[in-house]
C-alpha cells in the first residue's frame, strides 16, 4: 500500500527540489518506494537523506501545521544550540518509528555525536543533510558504527532525551524501550504493536498517513526550496525541526508519534523489500524493528491482564503484504501461502524455528475477476528444465545472448529451443518478454501437449450413489437431492460431454439404464450383495446432453418410487463396488448419500459407538480411524481409476464417518455432515452446497507435485489426496475449495543461496476437455536470523499447517496429547523468541511476541476448542468431529481462520436505524431530505457489516441483536432485552415460541428485508458452504450454549482456558526454563 | 466388433479425437494404442501408404483411411467385415469433415477435438451388432471396392521404416568406408612410390654431389 501512494506524490516532489531537496526529500523517497534496484544508493545516500527528511516529515505533520516549518529562521535561531539535540535524537526516535532500518540505523549513528558533544556536532550533522556530497562521509560511519556497536552505543545515547519521550506516549512500554542495544529498535517495534492494539482507528488508515506526509513535505520542499541555498538552508532546515519537535514532545505529543510510525512503516518497509535482492545482508538491521512488537500483558499476571488490549483478529485474515511486495513475480498468496518467507539458512536455525515450516497451496483459488490466471501454448513441447523438470518461469535467468537458461531451482544450464528463442538486451530482460506472461507472471497456465496424458482427456463425469432406505425417505433427503440435481443438471461443467449415472441402494442394489432412446428409465435390481457384477455393459453411465429427458424423469421420480420403503437395511460396501465397476472406465466424481450405518456385505460397520470409558486410555484414538480396511481400499482403488469421493452423510444416528469420511480423504473428496437432517430445515444447506459441489469448475484427473530449490524439501504432505511416489499428490479432482500443506525441512546443513524458489505445478484435465498444466512459482529469501524469520511469518499458513498436524495427531493419540502438542509448539516459540529480545524483557512482567504472530496465541487457542480437538466424550458427537476434521483438513486459510475466529457482529442498531431512516422516507412532506439520507444509509450498511466484536459473553449486550458467522452456519442471538418490536418483525407474530422450530424467512417489513439482506450478503462472500440461520435466545438453554457459546472462543468454556488465562498461561510457561 | 477409434492429423501425427470408453474388453489396450500411435508416426512421415489400408495386428486388425490430411484408424475384430469396418470409417469423416473440418490445421493441442467422441459412441453403437437389418443390407451394397484395400501385416508396415532406416545406414557407412578405403588407398600408393624410387634417388644424389665437389676442388 505504501508503495502505490507514495510513488505519484512523490514524483512531483523531485523536480521541484533541485539543489536541496535532491538528496533530502526526494531521493529518501523515491529510492524506497519505487523500489528500484539501487541497493547501494540505498544503503548510502538515502540513509542521510531520510534523516534529514524525516525532521522535516515528523516536524511538518506532527506539530499539525507548516508555520514552524514556514519560518524556520527566527525561532530556531534562538533554539539552535541546545534544542537541535534534542531534536535530533528526537528526529531519530521518529525516524525509526517509520521503521526503516537503515534510517533507524544511521540515526542511530547520527545520534550519538549529540551526547558526547552537546555543542559543535549538530550543525555538522545537520549541515550533512542538505549538502548532497557530505552526506556520503556522513552516512557511511553511521551504518558501521550501528554495526558493529549497536549494543553499545545505542544506549548511552537514547535514554536522556528520549526515554522521556517514549514514555509519554506510553508508560506501560517504557521499562522494555529503553533496556539494550537493540533498544531502539524495540522501542519503534512496540509503537506499531501499541497503535494496533490501542489506536486501531489510527492503525486502520495508514495509507493516509503517508499521503499527507508526502503532501506536506511536498509543499514544504518547493518553499524551502525557493527561499534559499542548500547550504545556507543547512543551517535553517535543522531547526525547524527541532523547534516543530521539541513542541511536539511537550505538548500533544503521544498521539502523532504513535500514528506516524503505524502510517509510514509499511511504505518503508516495502522499501526495504522493493530492493530484494540484498535483504540478506540487510537482514541483520531489519530484524530489530519490524518483528519486535511488545504486546504487553501489563503488570502481574492474572491480576492486571487487560482484556481489551490482547490482539484479536477482527480484520479476518491478513495476509503479511512484505512477502508479496519482495518479489513481485511470485504468484499471489491466494495460491500459495508459506508459514514462514524466510527460509533458514541452517539446520540448527531451523530447528530453533518450532512452528511447523512448510506451505499451504490452494491451486485452484478463485480469483477475482481481471486476474485470471494467464494461458500459455507452446507449440513445440513446454520448456522445463532437463534435470529438475521445473517449467520455465520469471525467476529463470537467461544467459548466453539469450540461448541458454538457468534453471532457478537446480541451477543448471538448459539450452532454449530455437523456436523460443529471442535475443536478450543489456540487462539480461528477454526482448519478448511482454509477450511472454510464464516470464512475468508467477501463475500461469499452459497447454499440455500429447506426453502429458495417458489417454485423451475424460469428460466430466458425476456419478450418484444414493441410499433410499427408510430414513433416507423420512427426512426429506430424497426429495430435496432429486430437486437439486435436477436443477442443476443445465449447470454441469463440460456442455456436451458430460457423463452422468445413478445408483440407489437399501438391503439391495438398483442400477438405472438410462439409454436416450427409452421412455423411462429401466430399474434393475441385483440382490446377490457377495458378488456384485454389472447387470448392462453401457447405458449405466449416459451421456446427459442425449439421455436428458430419460434422466430427469428418473430424478422426478425418485422420491415417490421409494416413499414407501420400509428397507432399513444398507449395502453401502456392495453398492460402492457397483459403483466403481461402472466408473472405473472413465473415472469421474462419485457423490455418496448416505443416511444410516452400512450394515450389509462388505464394508459392513458395528455401531462401535462413543464410549465414554475409551476416553482418556490409550486406545482413545482409535474409534476416530476407520474401522475396516475395505475403505481405505476401495480408496485406493478410486484413486488409481481417477475416481473421487464426496460424502454426504445425513444421518442423526451414529454412522461412523470415521470410516466414510476416509474415501474422500484418500480421493480428494469432501465430506459434507448434516447431523439430524431435516428438509424443512436443511433444504437451503443441502440445496447450496450440492450445488455448489455439482457446478464449481473442477479439475479431473489430476496430479500435483511442489518442487523446491537444492537444500530444502518437502517432507510430509497434508490434506486429502493419496500420495502416489514420494512427492506426487494423486487428485481425481480439485477445485477451488480445496488446499493442501505440505511441510518442508531442510536437507543440507548449511543453504548458500540467497534464495530459494517454490514451484506448484497442477497437471490437470479441465472440464472442457483440455489437459492443461497450473504452475505457480514463488521465491523466498533465505536468511541467517531467526527474528527475520520471525518477522516473515506467516500467521494464517501456520495456522493451517498446525491444525492439520493437531488432527492427525488425534487420529494416533489423545485429544489432550494434541492440543498440549499445539500449546507446546507456541510456547516454544514465543520461548525462542522472548530468548532472542531477552534483555529488554526480563524487567517486567510482559510477554513478547513478534507482530507478525500476535494473533497465533487467540488462533491457537481457537484451534484447541474447534469441534475436532474440543474437550472430551461429551463435548462434541464422535461424528461431528469426524466430519469437522476431514473438513477442516481441506479448507483453505481463510475459511479456516474464519471458522477458528468467526465474525460477531452487531445489528439491531443499525435496523433500528435504518427502519427509522425509513419512516422519514415515507414521509411526503420531506421529500427532500431523502435524496440526502439516502446515501447515508448506505453508508451505514458498509460500516455496519465490517465491525467486528471480540468473541466472548461481554459483547454480547441484552438489548442486541447479533450475527453470528464462522462460515459454516450464522446464530442470530437476540438479547433478553431486544425491542419485541425487532422479534417480532423478525420471527412473525408467534415470537414468543420456541426457535429451534421456527427459521428466519423474508416477511414484509422492513427490519426483516434488511436482515436477510445482510445475511445474503454475507453469504455472497463467502459461498464455499452454505451458513445455514439458527436462532437463539439469551438464556434459551442449552441451545444457546450449543449453538453460540461454546463458539466464543475467548470465554471459558468447560475445562478450557479463557483468552486472558491462556495468554497467562503460556506467558508462564514461556517464563520457566526460559 | 469395432474396439478402438482414432483419428489423427496425418501431416504430423496429432491426435485429434479417441474413442473414450475404447477397449474395455481388450486385454492390453496399451499396446494397441502404442501400436497405432507408431503407425501415426509412420504415416506422418511421409512414407506415401495408399489412402485406404488394412493392417493385421495379433487377433485384431487396423483399418484406416486417409482423407484431406486426416487419418481415422478403427481396430476390429478379424471376424468383423472388412466393409463395414471402412463403411464406419466413412460416416465419421462425412460428419468429421461436416464440423471441424475448417478447423483441423489450426488445431494446436492433442485431443483439440475431444467433443467428437460423443459421435463416435453413437456411431459405434450402430454397427456394433452385425446382424442388424440396416448394417445386412449396408453389407450387400457394393459402395466401393473393399476387395482392392490392401491388407499387410503390422510388423511389416512398422518394419518397414525400421527397414529403410537400416538400409539408409547401411549405405551411409559403406560410403564413409569406401571413403576411408580410397584415401587408404592413395596413402598406400603413395608409399609404395617412394619405396620405389627412394634407393635411386638417393645414389644419384651422392653421384651429384661427388660430382660437384669434384667439379669445385679439382
């Protein structure tokens, strides 16, 4: 963000400021954020300059107006001698507030000739600034002395004059600030942490901030400019700041500090990014500030822990933008998220990493319109590297006058066809290069050629294997499936093509022949269950464009041909082999609907139950693994066949989705779970996410491998798909919702390249008959510090990645074993990292946390009561535990931070609000005042839908009416003391009822238009699964606290921690064996 | 029986369409396949086969046919009559033709046609049952002479490349060796001159020189 802004302010600026503002305002700037390639300039010129242009910057904005930068000469004549140090250390606690490491650090190096002489250095120092040749003598020493000495230096030098400063803004953090060397850097690191968790109104808008930035320093260079020589403004430019500061620091000061350094860091980080290629040897200085961000837990432990001050993600996601803006070419992080984009360069950095390292990749993401995914054909076979097979793409380097490539991954020399041939100018860019999007872009798509397919690519084919037993019937299943299907049978992918086929089952099995030319389809009915043949070699599996009418009467059929059955009995295992014998040929997607334990032939399950006594003991996990091996079989099997599995289990009685659930995790399926299934109240869930399965574009018959640079490898995969060699993941299909994570470890101990490059590849057969090829590429710096590593974390991905080891975790241990797992991993971490800023710390009782990670605590903690690692026997069903962890083992980030951390929002204000809005509208006479109104109502709406509440009981007020939203389902609580007039307009006339009968459907009047307005709007945004509306009442227990407060993650609930006591908790832990 | 349907580009061997749920009761489908993609290869090259061709192949037999620089191969039963084997063949070229046909040079991508292969399904179930009014009577109309298609055997057709590849290299070495034989040759005359020659030489040279010092000192 800082980078977009800035540049076109910026560029005005330039001309402007000829003889002054060349090195002063212009080039700090410029060079950052137009991230050009000067690395050296950067380290050395901008380094003065921005100092010299942050007095300027700070004084201008913080003091509020231009007058004491307008005229500068008379008050700073006065001040000159003593103030100026003040100021200028003044000026160097601010700079680094913008965070820039480097000129953090050269004021640092500027700083300390203040002290040490109060009198003589700051003219030096400041005449330095505008005199475009001194600055390099000037600045060069800085950077040196911070290396070397930091330590030493730094603290001398600060705490007269600034500590007091610092501790202005904020008393609490005054202790940490001012402790060691890198002190500096931890003071700026905890203003942005401070501005977040404080100011989150002033952290919310920091693009602003540097606008305004820019706008003054730009009306101010040109003054300055105009009003006299550099040399001469030497002497004036200083003082202004001083003056601007010292004002500052007295007065109103806490306020502006806090937000500058919030509004300018990301600009001047990005800087430091723009220019990628030496981060490692800048890594050292940047490590300081950017990842060092005191959270504080003020005080003693329990005692003073202030609620509100503790993290919490109410943005949602975000994804860390430095990654993105570092190498530009990489592919979006929609696609490809790593835990960590520093990549150790050691093994023992590596091991005193303790997240998990690794990737979580979502090939086929949706993405937003105008940035799809580019097609690239080669004619003559696709370039890839002979050694490494990686496909070519930005980061390779050609050499040779453009007839040799260098692979990025394994560095070897290719040669280039001589059809993909071009010549390479003086800088290494192909000439072509804009016509070549796999050279741009870090996501491209090509066209597979022949060598790429075994056979010609299969259409999409949709398979239907549906349990008609009793229960099946009674809940409404049949019905609302037939319809569903029916309706979407114009919307499945692959228009000509596709292939369709049914099989209903109950204590026998009944294949369909679907021929185009018959009437009506034709039942056959086969009940030997031991030796499952195909009655019919064709016509089981139809082609829908031609067998359209013979499969819409079957589907308007269906539900009437079995509402008499009485069949409680259920051959899944046979019908599953039936099933596959007639895919088999092709291969395709299989969705299973079942509705009650298989209890014939093979695959046969016993209601092994949810004993309480297992609990606890060794064999706990056990009753979360498959029971009989002929499901991970028949998995195995589909796989080999291109065969995937969805389920769809409806159940209200145990039915061991333990075992079900296994097909689709070995075929890269989904399980769908609608516990109790009702129609009445299930339909729109069923409806949506069946159709959503049956229409989202999907990839057939696919294969995945991730190839990463020497030195590095991927260890251990993890989602659902079947791992067919080491490192290929077989997916009989994929689509957008679905992601993968992989871990990643390193092979050698000691990696020399400063970089190392992921590459996804997804070779895949489209729904509209084309092989095609998805590669996504990325490049990560390596680096030799464990807080860069810190800094380029990734919370979300993390997240990602512990979850699926925590489930897997319980599928061989303890619930409990896998969340002390979790907590352990955080522990040592916050540890490693409290060890690493020890000094500064161990004075109070704070916890630390890098910034990038403040909210892996609260996700950590969510994660520990989601519905797969929750409590015990009695807190969770056996199968919705199941179900939730095969769930979450696909989700991609966002939707799994959403469901960790769900949105709470507060609405009746704003209905109340717009209902009255509404009344004015309807009145004739004031006409007038709604064309003003209008857009204000509109307005509201946007605010209203973005401000989230913390996740405990104290925001939920009684007189409230709130939305509850983790993407899966919404609560709608209404407060014991909400208006009756809100309920009522809501839920009708009969509000008093009970709610678990009565659903919330549009009614006439405004409240209610306005609320499903909201909730579909909600629901826009996030269609993976349909969020099916349950409401509750204050009070109404236990739905309440089934449905919404063992959802409120900061509370404590049952034997788990609350928010504060966890924090609490680990800060103890983190303290022993420190 | 037709088992397998293909149809290809013949100037270079894409394949443009394939028969999906082919040879589901062939033992090594694979095989086959590899079989007629060589046979692609071949054609491709240029080797100028007649347009209309029967190829044995184990218990099987190709037949194909090569029309506007497009070649549609079927593999049948031996049993399968031969005529309604390439009376197949020529309904999937008319409709072939009828579609694509405008399309077929600029086709960039394997399969680029994957759509046909609803028609072939379609097609093929039509003359899957011999005994069929429509297909009996399709078998006493004398369409066009199937009897003048030639029919050969697969190792000979795919031999034949092999055949001619060896012959070339054949050649290609016995005139590098020939070469080689000739320049021995000449080497070897060569010598044998100056073997010859060499005594004389020399004698008449100390004679020279006998004489001249003679000449100078006396």
């Amino acid at each position: 963000m800082g980078t977009e802004n800035p540049n076109p302010r910026n560029y005005p600026l330039r001309p402007a400021a000829t003889p002054f503002a060349s090195p002063q305002s212009s080039t700090p700037f410029a060079s950052p954020q137009s991230s050009t390639p000067f690395a050296s300039q950067q380290s050395s010129t901008p380094f003065a300059s921005q100092q010299s242009s942050t007095p300027f910057l700070s004084s201008g904005p913080v003091v509020g107006s231009e007058a004491p930068v307008f005229r500068p000469g008379p008050p700073s004549a006065s001040n000159f001698p003593a103030p100026p140090f003040s100021g200028g250390p003044l000026v160097g606690t601010e700079a680094p507030a913008f965070r820039l490491p480097p000129s953090s650090r050269s004021s640092e190096g500027v700083r300390p000739p203040p002290p040490p002489s109060s009198g003589g250095p700051p003219t030096s120092g400041f005449q330095s600034f505008p005199n475009p040749p001194m600055p390099s003598a000037g600045q060069v020493p800085p950077p040196q002395i911070s290396h070397t000495g930091r330590p030493a230096f730094a603290p001398p030098t600060r705490p007269p004059p600034d500590q007091h400063f610092f501790s202005a803004p904020r008393p609490s953090s005054q202790p940490t600030s001012p402790p060691t060397g890198t002190s500096y850097a931890a003071g700026r690191g905890i203003y942005p942490g401070y501005a977040n968790m404080q100011l989150n109104s002033v952290s919310q808008d920091p693009p602003m901030q540097p606008a305004s930035f820019q706008l003054q320093q730009g009306g101010y260079g040109p003054r300055l400019q105009s009003a006299s020589f550099p040399l001469q403004q030497g002497g004036y430019a200083p003082r202004a700041p001083p003056t601007s500061l010292l004002a500052q620091q007295r007065g109103y000061a806490p306020i502006p500090p806090v937000s500058t350094p919030s509004g300018i860091y990301p600009g001047n980080q990005f800087q430091q990014h723009g220019i990628a290629p030496p981060v490692a040897a800048q890594q050292g200085l940047a490590e300081d500030f950017s990842s060092l961000s005191l959270g504080s837990i003020p005080g003693s432990f329990d005692a003073g822990l202030d609620n509100t001050a503790l993290p919490r993600p109410l943005d949602g996601d975000v994804e860390p933008k430095c990654f993105a803006d570092m190498y530009e070419m990489n592919c979006k992080s929609r696609f490809l998220r790593l835990t960590t984009s520093g990549i150790p360069n050691s093994q023992s950095l590596a091991s005193r990493w303790h997240l998990p390292m690794g990737a979580v990749v979502c090939p086929l993401a949706e993405t937003p319109p105008g940035e799809e995914v580019p097609i690239v054909n080669f004619a003559t076979g696709i370039i890839r590297c002979r050694r490494c097979r990686t496909y070519v793409n930005p980061y390779v380097a050609f050499t040779d006058n453009g007839r040799k490539w260098r692979c990025n991954i394994c560095s070897l020399l290719n040669d280039v066809p001589s059809d993909y041939f071009a010549q390479v100018d003086a800088s290494g860019r192909r000439v072509d290069l804009d016509q070549r999007p796999e050279l741009i872009k870090g996501s491209v798509e090509f066209i597979a050629p022949a060598e790429y397919m075994v056979r010609p690519p299969m259409p999409p084919l949709y398979f239907f294997l549906i349990d008609v037993s009793i229960s099946a019937v009674k809940s409404g299943m049949l019905e609302v499936m037939a319809q569903t299907i029916r309706s979407c049978l114009d919307n499945l992918p692959g228009s000509t093509r596709t292939q369709i086929g049914f099989i209903t089952y109950d204590s026998t099995i009944h294949f369909y022949n679907m021929k185009s030319s018959l009437p009506q389809p034709q039942m056959m009915v086969i009940s030997d269950l031991d030796d499952v043949f195909v009655p019919l070699p064709d016509d089981l599996l139809v082609n829908l464009s031609e067998s359209r009418s013979v499969v819409e009467a079957f589907l308007d059929s269906l539900p009437s041909m079995f509402q008499d059955n009485m069949n409680v009995e259920s051959a899944f295992g046979p019908a599953l082999k039936a099933a596959f014998l007639v895919m088999s040929q092709l291969g395709g997607k299989l969705l299973i609907f079942q509705n009650t334990l298989p209890s014939l032939g093979a695959g046969r399950l016993k209601l092994r139950g949810d004993d309480i006594r297992i609990y606890g003991t060794d064999k706990e996990h056990t009753i979360r693994l498959p029971e009989d091996s002929f499901y991970k079989q028949m998995a195995a099997d589909f796989t080999k066949y291109q065969i995937a599995v969805n389920v769809y289990a409806f159940s209200d009685k145990y039915t061991d989705i333990a075992s079900l659930g296994t097909l689709a995790k070995y075929t890269g399926g989904q399980v769908y779970y609608y516990p109790n299934f009702q129609a009445s109240i299930h339909k729109d869930k069923l409806k949506h996410e069946l159709s959503r399965d049956l229409t989202r574009e999907t990839a057939w018959e696919a294969v995945m491998r991730i190839r990463c640079g020497k030195g590095v490898r991927f260890t251990s995969y993890h989602g659902n798909f079947m791992l067919r060699s080491t490192d290929l993941l077989a997916l009989p299909a994929v689509d957008c919702d679905k992601a993968y994570a992989a871990q990643l470890s390193l092979e050698e101990t000691l990696l020399t390249t400063p970089t190392v490059y992921f590459q996804v590849a997804l070779l895949y057969t489209s729904s509209s008959g084309e092989r095609r090829i998805r590669v996504h590429t990325a490049a990560a710096p390596v680096v030799a510090d464990l807080g860069e590593m810190y800094r380029l974390a990734d919370t979300g991905a993390i997240i990602s990645l512990l979850s699926r080891l925590a489930i897997e975790k319980t599928l061989s241990s303890k619930l409990e074993e896998a969340r002390n797992a979790i907590q352990l991993r955080i522990v040592k971490a916050l540890r490693e990292y409290r060890n690493l800023y020890a000094v500064q710390h161990r004075l109070s009782g704070r916890m630390i946390y890098p910034e990038s990670l403040k909210f892996l605590p609260l996700y950590g903690l969510a994660l520990c009561k989601s519905l797969p690692l929750r409590g015990g026997y009695s807190d969770v069903q056996l199968d919705e535990r199941s179900a939730a962890a095969y769930t979450m083992m696909a989700l991609p980030v966002k939707s799994l931070l959403k469901l960790l951390y769900p949105n709470l929002v507060r609405v009746d204000e704003y209905l109340v609000k717009v209902s009255l809005l509404r009344s004015c509208f309807l009145c004739w006479s004031m006409i007038w005042y709604v064309s003003y109104l209008l857009p204000m109502s509109s307005q509201t709406e946007e605010f209203d839908t973005k401000k989230r509440l913390p996740l405990t009981v104290e925001s939920l007020d009684t007189r409230g009416l709130y939305i509850f939203d983790d993407g899966f389902r919404f609560v709608v609580w209404f407060g014991k003391a909400l208006s009756p007039d809100i309920t009522k307009n809501l839920v009708g006339e009969d509000f008093a009822t009970d709610f678990s009968k009565v659903s919330l459907s549009q009614r006439d009047n405004y409240v209610s238009r306005k609320i499903m307005e909201i909730l579909n709007q909600y629901r826009k945004s996030d269609p993976s699964y349909f969020q099916l509306c349950h409401l509750v009442r204050q009070g109404d227990q236990p739905r309440e606290g089934f449905f919404l407060l063992t959802s409120l993650v900061e509370d404590q609930t049952g034997g788990a921690n609350g928010y504060a006591d966890w924090m609490s908790l680990l800060y103890r832990q983190v303290q022993q064996n420190a | 029986m037709v088992k397998l349907t293909m149809i290809a580009r013949a100037i270079d061997g894409l394949p443009l369409v394939e028969g999906l749920d082919d040879g589901r009761d062939v033992q090594d489908t694979e095989f086959y396949k590899q079989q007629v993609k060589a046979l692609f290869k071949n054609l491709a090259r240029g080797q100028n086969e007649p347009s209309r061709m029967s190829i044995e192949t184990g218990p099987y037999i190709f037949h194909y046919i090569i029309e506007e620089r497009v070649c549609y191969l079927t593999m049948c039963d031996r049993a399968y009559p031969k005529k309604l084997a390439f009376q197949y063949l020529e309904d999937l070229k008319n409709e072939f033709e009828r579609v694509y046909g405008n399309q077929i040079e600029t086709a960039a991508r394997p399969y680029a046609f994957i759509k046909f292969d609803t028609f072939i399904q379609k097609t093929k179930k039509m003359y899957q049952d011999t005994t069929t009014q429509r297909n009996i009577s399709k078998l006493n109309d004398e369409l066009y002479e199937v009897h003048q298609i030639m029919t050969r055997n697969v190792q000979e057709v795919l031999g034949v490349g092999e055949k001619l590849d060896q012959v070339s290299q054949m050649s290609s070495r016995l005139t590098s060796e020939s070469r080689m034989y000739a320049d021995r040759a000449k080497d070897l005359n060569r010598q044998a001159l100056i073997k010859k020659w060499a005594p004389v030489a020399v004698v008449l040279g100390v004679v020279f020189l006998l004489l001249y010092v003679r000449n100078r000192f006396w």
